[in-house]
C-alpha cells in the first residue's frame, strides 16, 4: 500500500489519501521501522508527535495528545484488540513483523469508531501477500540474555494471496527496581495469517487470524508501611504474568454500478486471558472478549473534478468479561455489554486541491447512556505547496470493566456507578512541501477538554482505592511539529516535537511530559549496499504519583527528563542476505517512565536478515 494512502481515517471502503485529510495521521512504513531497527512498536512510536510512552514490566502504556492510555483505540490489520477488562492495548506484547506499517490518527473519533477512541487511534497493519511476495526472515542475539527472530512468507496465486509471519521476542531482562537484583524474564511471541480472495473482479474475501502470548516476571511495591522502601518497588520473587490472546476477522467486499457503490460486512472476535503468579501459586486472572459485526456501505457520485461519497456504517458489539480471581474475595460470574453504533459519513473532494469530511454516529448502550458523537474536517493545498487544514470532534469512552468491577483486597474496589467519559476538541495546522516534495515540514496547534474523566480517589475512612468521575474538566492544548526530508537517494531526517499543557482540576496530569521530541538521521549507500541510523528520543520532565504514605493517599513526585540515542546499522552481504547491528541507550541513561520502575541501561545486538 503506497504511504501515502491510509485505510485508518475513514469508515468507507476506499482509502484516503493523507494529504487530503484534516485530521493529523503520521505514517510509519515499513523502511522506517526497518532502517530503525525496530522491535517493540512502542519504541518507535516514540517518533510520532502528540504520543508519550510509559513503560514498565506487564504493561507498556501508550497516550495521545494527553489522554489517558485507554482512551485510545488499538486496531491490527482491522481487528480492535484493546483487553476489554483493562479497557486497553499492552504495547509491550507487540513486537515488530517484517514488512509492517503503522498508521496514527490524532483527535477524537469516536464519530467512526465509537467508544474508546478519544485520544484518537493507532492501526498495525500487516503486509498483504500481493503488496509483499517473498521469504524473510531475521535472527539477533545480545545484552541480557537477548534472542529476537521473525519470519514472513507471502506470495499470490491468480485470485488468491496469502501471508503467514511469526515474530519472538525472549530476553532474561533487566531489573526494574530501584537497587534491585532480580532480573525480569520475558517471552513475548505471535504468530499471523493474512490472505485475500477475489473469486470476481468486483468481489473480495479477507480473512485475518492473530494469536499472541507473553509471559512476563514483575515486582510488586513494598506495602509494608513500617518499611523505608514503603511504595516503592522492590524485588518480588515469583510474581509472573501469563497473558494470550486470539483475534480473528472475515470481511467480504462487494463493488457495484461499476465500483461506484461499495459494500463490506465484516465479522470479528478478540478473545483475551490474563494470569497472575506468585510464589505461592495463582493469584489472579481474568478472560474477557469481544464479537463485533459490522457493514460498510459507500456511493461515489463524481461531477467533474467534484467526488461526493456517501456512507453509511453499522457496528454492532458485544464485549463481556469474567473474572478468574482464585481468592474466592471477586465476583467470578460474567458480566457483558452490547452496544449498537450507526454511522453517517460524507466526504468531498475537489481535484488534488479541496477536501471536506463530516461525519456523525449514534451509539445505543443497554449498560450506559446513549452518546451522539461528530466530526468535521477539512485541507486545502495551495499551488505553492502550502496545505492549510482543520478538524473538530467528539469523543465517548466507556468505562472498563475493571474499573467498574474490580477488585483487589484492601486495596481496590470498583464503581458500577461510574459514566461515560466525554470530549470535545479542536486542531488547526499548517503544512509546507518543498523542493519537488524532498522536504515537508508542519505545524498543528490542537485543544481538547474532557468531561467527567474517570479518576482515582480514596475515600475515607477506610482510604481504599476507587474510581470516580471528577467533577473537574481535564482540559490539554499543544502544538505538534514535525520535519521529513529526502535528501538525494542517501539522506533521510525524520524529526518530531510535542509541546503539551494537560491539566485536571489545576494540576498537571501525570505520566504527560510537556516536551517530548525525536529525530531519526538516515543515511544509504548507493545501490542498498547498506546503511547507517541514528536515533534520538527526548522525554520531558513529568509528574507522577507515588504511594509512599502509610495512608495510601498518593504523593506527588516530578520524574526527570531524559533522552534515548540509538545507533543502527546494516550491512548487505548478497543481494540476498545482510547483517546487522545496533548500540540502544548508547549514552547509558538511567531513567523512569513511571515512579521507582527503574529501564534497562546500554545494550547491544547483532544478527542476521534473508529475503527471497
């Protein structure tokens, strides 16, 4: 799929194209993740403006223009994949396949997709067996115990693609608390099938299955209160966490009055399990599960350069959850949502010049209350290579299943009284082309308020944890740049910065850095005889929250900044076969995305690629 088409910003059956669009969409293409070396998708959406990344073991956060991680819609190659008893996406569990793409939407778009996708939204997508044929396969070694490979084949035959990759990850870690010594263990690995069918000309069968595993070692906080390392995290042997998941879709396409009228019905499953080890045994778990069928309908009308497209979508979902808790303390029965969501889409372009979109949905709840969300965008581009463009929103995210339902003795329990969080926002930008397209460079000021955000408050007298909407606005604003040049067929500069102002009831929103900035310099030798890469990633200084009083009530504390160089490079061997190699941290830097979560200091890795 050439890059500068996406499927992620619109519920019609054809792709958009990102100059086109009002909204702000960063593309990262498979030459990216591969000339950076990527691993961990975390790790390079670190490059994308308006996006800050926490880390720790079992969980990899990923926020968008302030929000919350949650608040986030998490798609691969079409199928929503966010836990629904956490409401959110692990990050830590995706590691990069070959030939792989990434698509990030900022904004509110709950008008297309509903519940969860304030922030905006994140798509993985594979490559099909059409767009890649080929055998591929790569395998490196190095710091801490390291072993990372991945395999790909693809290829097509008449009507019919396929492609079938597998990726894994095994490393024996690193520890994460503060002057500890035990070492965390993680094997995270998964295996995918992507194929299409075209038994007609204007038909189409897509079928996409995924199933993913990981088992991670954390540690837990001391909650000893006579301690002098109470709230911090320390060495805990024999906590594990188990956590698979499967993900299935089938969408069948239809093309009518010569392609004018396109019409997709699609059917999904993603079906999560969680398990909690201590050295004592099994501690916790949960399943939970989403079926969700949709139908897609699109009608082009073209008047010269004018192309109006109609569309209409209907989502029908159904998500439940049970908890598996071992104590005997949870309620273990099942609980389920069903949500029924209709979708009215317009869209207008007027050459290479104009486009205008707006879009509206109804989403009809049987647990919360029904929500009406929009949104409206709109670019045009100057013969100068000026594109100016706008867009404005709402955004719905209903609470999750933990929050409403979980439960952890002494220290957590949910609130089944909790509502929908709401937003509302805003975003202008600006964009400039120059000489011939090898360098673009943009600027976009954006503006969001959230209603009744769900927080975490700890009541008296007994000071146990529970969530509640806030009566406060969650109000963020900030300014996104970035730079993307091609110099000649040997340099490339991608480059990105992120001013953001987040607040609640006053105070800074935690875990949200007020800068955050990246820049990846690339340079090829002729004939891709090799390359070298390196990165930047700076992380602004941030608040967070510390559990440090005996009370339980959090403390403030400020994290520092930081910043993460990595340097990669390759080497081609044959035409087909290269190595590889790369410094992560190479400044050794010692740092925290989260309170007392201590990350991995310098480490180096070497291996070996193929394609046929």
């Amino acid at each position: 799929m050439p890059e500068d088409i996406i499927v992620t910003g619109t519920r019609s059956t054809t792709p958009i194209r990102v100059d086109q669009s009002g909204s702000s969409i960063t593309v990262l293409d498979a030459q990216a993740l591969d000339q950076r070396q990527t691993r961990s998708v975390s790790d390079i959406l670190r490059d994308v403006p308006g996006v800050a990344v926490s880390r720790v073991a079992g969980q990899t956060q990923v926020r968008l223009r302030g929000t919350e991680a949650n608040q986030t819609l998490v798609l691969i190659d079409g199928i929503e994949v966010s836990d629904p008893f956490v409401g959110e996406f692990d990050f830590g569990t995706l590691v990069a396949d070959d030939m792989a793409r990434i698509e990030v939407l900022r904004g509110q778009q709950s008008a297309i997709y509903g519940s969860d996708a304030i922030g905006g939204v994140i798509q993985y997508i594979t490559a099909t067996g059409r767009e890649a044929p080929g055998l591929s396969a790569r395998v490196e070694g190095g710091s801490f115990g390291t072993v990372n490979a991945a395999a790909r084949v693809a290829g097509v035959a008449g009507n019919f693609d396929y492609a079938l990759s597998g990726t894994i990850n095994s490393t024996d870690g690193t520890p994460n608390a503060r002057g500890g010594r035990r070492d965390l263990s993680n094997d995270t690995g998964a295996v995918s099938l992507k194929s299409t069918w075209a038994p007609a000309a204007n038909a189409r069968v897509t079928v996409v299955g995924r199933y993913s595993r990981s088992e991670q070692d954390f540690n837990d906080s001391d909650n000893d209160p006579t301690s002098p390392t109470f709230g911090y995290i320390i060495d805990t042997p024999g906590n594990r966490l188990v956590a698979q998941g499967a993900y299935g879709l089938v969408r069948g396409e239809l093309d009518l009055l010569g392609g004018r009228w396109t019409n997709a019905v699609t059917a999904q499953i993603a079906d999560s399990q969680r398990d909690g080890y201590t050295s004592a045994g099994r501690s916790y778990g949960d399943k939970g599960q989403r079926l969700k069928g949709s139908y897609e309908g699109s009608l082009r009308l073209d008047q010269g350069v004018l192309r109006h497209q109609l569309t209409v979508a209907l989502d029908l979902e159904r998500e439940s959850y049970r908890n598996t808790d071992p104590s005997g303390y949870a309620f273990t029965g099942r609980r389920h949502t069903n949500n029924l969501g209709l979708v009215g889409q317009y869209d207008l372009t007027a050459g290479d010049h104009a486009a205008f979109g707006a879009s509206i949905r109804h989403d009809d709840n049987n647990v919360f209350a029904n929500s009406t969300t929009y949104r409206v965008q709109g670019s045009y581009r100057f013969d100068s290579g000026t594109r100016l463009r706008a867009a404005a929103g709402s955004g719905v995210k209903n609470p999750g299943y933990y929050e409403l339902y979980g439960y952890v003795d002494g220290r957590f329990t949910g609130n089944p009284n909790l509502r929908p969080e709401k937003s509302e926002g805003w975003e202008a930008g600006i964009e400039q082309s120059l000489l011939a397209g090898q360098v673009t460079a943009g600027a976009t000021y954006f503006q969001s308020t959230l209603n009744d955000e769900i927080v975490t408050t700890y009541p008296a007298p007994a000071f146990v944890a529970t969530p509640a909407n806030s009566a406060a606005k969650s109000r963020q604003h900030g300014v996104e740049a970035y730079l993307n040049a091609r110099i000649g067929t040997a340099w490339g500069i991608d480059a990105a910065y992120t001013y953001l102002h987040a607040r609640e009831a006053g105070r800074a929103e935690v875990r949200r850095p007020a800068h955050i900035a990246s820049a990846a310099v690339t340079w090829r030798a002729a004939a891709e005889r090799g390359g070298v890469t390196l990165v930047a990633r700076y992380n602004g200084a941030t608040d967070d929250q510390a559990f440090t009083d005996p009370s339980y009530v959090p403390v403030r504390v400020r994290l520092r900044d930081y910043v993460l160089v990595n340097l990669n490079g390759d080497l081609a061997l044959t035409k087909r076969f290269s190595l590889f190699a790369r410094i992560e941290n190479l400044a050794n830097e010692h740092y925290e995305d989260v309170f007392s979560f201590t990350n991995p200091g310098r480490a180096a890795y070497a291996g070996l690629r193929a394609r046929f």
